[in-house]
C-alpha cells in the first residue's frame, strides 16, 4: 500500500475521509497538480495550497501549535531561540535554560513533504546546583494533506519520534514515537486560527516507566502590519496512565517581526494555568529560510 493510501485511511479514521479525493491519474502521483498537498477536498476540486515561496516566511514558531504547511521542495529552513522556564514548588525553585531550539526543515521530493530535524541544550538551575546537557534528538517528517478550501481547514500530518541521544540526566533513554495532527484556517487579511493535536510516548521522571501524552493546542493570530504579527494561544499536556506526571496548561503570546521575506525574529511569554505547569516562560526566537 502507497504512502498516500496509509494517509487516506488515517482520514478515513478521522472521519473526513469523504471529503478528501485522492487522484488515480497517473501525473497526480508526483504532487505537482496539488500544488503543493496531498489531497484536496472532494467538494472543491479546484482549491490547492502549498508552500509560496514569493511570500514571506512562514514558521513552526514561537507558539506551540505549528503550522500547517509544508517549506517545500529545495527549500531549508533554520528556526531556533531560547527559552527561560521558571517554577516554584515546595521543593524549592527551579529555574530552566533552553538553548538553541535549533529545527531544521528541509524540503526534498516534492513540495508536500519536509524532513525535520532538531536539536537543543537544557540547563536546570536549582538551590541545590546546576544540571546541564543535550536533550534527546528530534526527528520526523511533515506531510501537507490538504488545502483551506472555506470551512474546511488546511491540514498536516506530522510522525516524529526522540532518539536516545541526550546527556543521562536529560534523556528518556529510548526511543519515543509520536505523531501530531495539524490544521488551520486563514479568516481574513487580519485574523487566521490553528490548532493541533499530538499523541506522543513519554517517560515518567520519577519511577522511569513509560505513558501516552495527549498534548492539546488553539491559536489566534493577528496580522497587524506588513512585518509585525502577534498571536495567543492555549496548549494543554495531558498524561495518560502516568505514574506521576499531570496534566500541564498554558496560555501564552507573542510578536514576530519580519525583517525581510526570509528572516524573522520573534518574541514570546506564557503563564501556567495548572498547578502542575511552570508558572511562568519567556522566550526569543529568530528564524531563516533559504531558497
């Protein structure tokens, strides 16, 4: 079975499945006349999507839903940044480092598909001393399966899993697979809302036994000039058959600044809404594409 037909079936799983038309035409199968996806939805054939690489560039970050399109083909884009976590327990307050976030996603065979490939160092400072190292490497893959066409969202699926590649203290110490389900809607010049919804395997920190983790999210984002847009967002973590871990929410927002069509600098913050979330993270972020 081809790798288009496993993606209709995750539709057809989902529900949608009779409304995205998977083409039997024999110059479809390259992904050149979706322009860009997969799939186009049955109801409005004639509406593709994809990649413009003649606009500005279009990022994963700074919120934590990502977005639902793919940097086409040739294409590599750099996104990285740092992020400070601050959380107060009754353990005493843990203050932590995030640096470089650095994701690669790089687009090869045709415009709906990206490799991506990230790395990041942590750094956790508490009243007992300084932990510091490699956290796990990120890798997957972004597939584009759909264009907006109305009410019907543009749509990406992503696998992805951890590699135990990290300092001890950090790393899971296996590998961890998951997958997130990406979608979008462009409202008008000034509005477009997103979301995502992840199922992931994770490690609990203290017994070492492994669980699921739903993770949750719902953006809004604003474009308020040429260069300047803002966004705010809610994600929520969620533990299934954890040992200890609980469930994690957050609201957070930011501005990014677009200093050329293929740079672009972000900032960003979020306050813990649960009494298990960090209380409070603060970040910056700069982001390249290169044709």
């Amino acid at each position: 079975m081809s790798s288009r037909h496993w993606i209709a079936v995750f539709l057809a799983v989902c529900g949608m499945s009779h409304f995205a038309t998977l083409s039997s035409r024999a110059d479809d199968w390259c992904g050149c006349q979706y322009n860009g996806t997969l799939f186009r939805w049955g109801c409005a054939p004639n509406v593709t999507g994809g990649p413009k690489r003649d606009e500005p560039i279009v990022t994963d970050r700074p919120d934590f839903t990502e977005a639902s399109v793919t940097v086409g083909v040739g294409v590599v884009q750099l996104e990285s940044g740092y992020t400070q976590f601050f959380d107060s327990g009754i353990g005493g307050s843990v203050r932590t480092h995030s640096l470089p976030e650095a994701l690669f996603r790089i687009g090869f065979y045709d415009d709906w598909l990206e490799f991506r490939i990230a790395q990041n160092f942590v750094q956790e400072d508490t009243a007992l001393g300084s932990n510091g190292g490699a956290d796990d490497l990120y890798l997957g893959f972004k597939l584009a399966l759909t264009p907006q066409a109305g009410i019907l969202p543009e749509m990406a699926l992503v696998p992805q899993m951890t590699v135990p590649s990290g300092d001890p203290f950090f790393s899971a110490g296996e590998v961890r697979p998951g997958v997130n389900w990406l979608y979008g809607w462009d409202i008008n010049e000034f509005l477009a809302c997103g979301g995502s919804t992840q199922y992931n395997r994770r490690v609990d920190d203290v017994t070492g036994r492994a669980y699921t983790e739903w993770a949750q999210s719902f953006t809004i984002n604003y474009t308020l000039t040429e260069k300047l847009g803002a966004y705010t967002e809610y994600f929520a973590l969620l533990p299934h058959s954890a040992d200890t871990a609980l469930a994690q929410h957050y609201l957070d927002g930011g501005l990014t600044y677009k200093q050329t069509d293929n740079i672009q600098w972000d900032v960003r913050g979020g306050v813990g809404l649960s009494d298990n979330a960090a209380d409070y993270f603060v970040g910056v972020g700069l982001s390249m594409r290169f044709l």
